[in-house]
C-alpha cells in the first residue's frame, strides 16, 4: 500500500489545527453526540491514547489503520496522523471505533460490519468506506452537519 498516495487522497493539504486538537476536538463532538442518542454510562469513562506503540506499528504496516480499541479497556488508541485526515474520514474512523467499545460491552463481538450497524442502527449514522483500494471510514456529509451541533461550546 502506498502511503504517499493515501496522503494526496486523505491527508489535510495545511494542517491549521495541531492535529491532536482535531482528534481531541473530533471525540469530544462524537461522544456529546452519542451521550444524546443513548446515554451509556460507560461513554464517560472512554479516553483517547495517545503515542500507544502498536497503533504506530500497525500503521507503519498498513498506512490506512490509524486507531484501535479493546487493547486497554475504555481506550481508543490513535495514531496522531488520524488528526491530518480531511473531517470525514477523521468522522468515520472515530465513530467506527466507539461502535466497537460499544459492540464489546452488549455483543462481545468484534467485526469491523457490527461496529458500523451499531453507529447506523443506535444512533442514525451512516459510516461508509472509500471506494479504493485504502477503504478507509468516512461519514456522510448529512451525518457530518448533523453531529456538528455537539461540538464543545456550542
Ligand atoms: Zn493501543
Ligand atoms: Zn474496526
């Protein structure tokens, strides 16, 4: 997989936020979001981590992995190029990982389809892939607008 390829396609052209401010910012909207649709307890007690040697690794393996779950409870682990991505895809990716935190506490199950059901069919949002061969999540605009509103102070 190329990964200067992936960078023309998903990566930011000017980074005018550091990109831990827009991942910080990005989790924060999402689970305002989500807390308002469902309000599971155990959303609060979810936390970003930051510089977690295997979600480096893996995506020095394969560039299109920029976070993960279920390695610490209660973490979503990201790489901090996830911050450089254009909204949609940092949308996409952050709402796939809550769906499995979410699918590990009611369904012990882990696939990446039930991640996306659980977003869809719990909280009306559409996550999709890039039709590539880097298949990466992206929200759609409509959802994009919609979970928007959650930002923190507004
Ligand atoms: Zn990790
Ligand atoms: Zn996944």
């Amino acid at each position: 997989m190329n990964k200067e390829k992936l960078k023309q396609k998903f990566y930011l052209k000017e980074q005018r936020f550091p990109p831990s401010q827009r991942i910080d910012d990005c989790f924060f909207t999402c689970k305002n979001y989500l807390l308002s649709i469902q309000p599971f307890d155990f959303l609060n007690k979810i936390k970003i981590k930051y510089n977690c040697p295997y979600a480096i690794k893996d995506n020095k393996n394969s560039p299109r992995v920029f976070a993960h779950t279920l390695h610490e409870p209660d973490r979503i682990c990201v790489f901090e190029d996830l911050g450089k991505l254009y909204k949609k895809y940092l949308y996409g990716i952050m709402l796939h990982e809550f769906g499995h935190i979410i699918a590990d506490h009611y369904f012990i199950d882990h696939s990446e389809d039930l991640a996306n059901s659980i977003m869809k069919d719990f909280f009306h949002l559409t996550i999709k892939y890039s039709q590539d061969i880097f298949k990466i999540e992206f929200l759609n605009k409509r959802d994009e607008i919609k979970i928007n509103k959650f930002k923190k102070g507004k």
